[in-house]
C-alpha cells in the first residue's frame, strides 16, 4: 500500500471566514472522491489542526499500490478538484507519498 499526505497553507488573503469555507470546500470535495477512484483505499481531510500547527490542512490517504496513486492523479474528478477547490486557495503544499505494508 502508498500513502499520499499532504499539508496545505491556505493564501493570506484570504479572511478567516473565507478559510473555513475553504476548508469545508476542500474536505467535501476530496473526500467526496472515496469509492469513484480505483485504487483509492481511504481518504480524509484535516481541517483543524491544535493552536500550534503552522499550516492549515491535511490530507490523508491511502492507495492500494503505487499506480493507483498515479492514476488517482491525473483521474478527472479528482483534476476537478484540485484544480476548482484547492490549488485557487492554497499558497503552500508539502507531499510525502511512501510505502507502508499491509
């Protein structure tokens, strides 16, 4: 199995208000994507992190084998979300995929 983690900071302009529909935006939409994505194990989004973390999101998920991560990248509907509910808002992403055993 690979996991697919990563950690986004949402863009400072945004008003705090704006970031939590950001937030509830992105996490609906990810984790809207469970069972349309072959290969796609598990998935979910982290939207509120203790007063300490320095970035504002997290996903965290898992694939059945590398392939299926590669697929899930280029797979539409996760573009379409990706593209129309996270990369408009977001100013920073750090990714770490690695393998994990069953």
């Amino acid at each position: 199995m690979v996991k697919h983690m990563i950690i986004w900071t949402l863009k400072d302009t945004l008003t705090a208000e704006e970031k939590a529909t950001v937030k509830q935006g992105i996490k609906e939409g990810l984790e809207g994507l469970a069972g349309k994505i072959p290969g796609l194990l598990d998935i979910r989004v982290q939207t509120e992190g203790l007063p300490g973390s320095n970035a504002d999101l997290l996903l965290d998920s898992t694939f059945a084998d590398e392939a299926s991560l590669k697929g899930y990248a280029v797979h539409p509907e996760h573009v379409a979300v990706a593209d129309g509910r996270v990369r408009p808002y977001t100013a920073v992403r750090s990714c770490i995929d690695y393998e994990i055993e069953d």
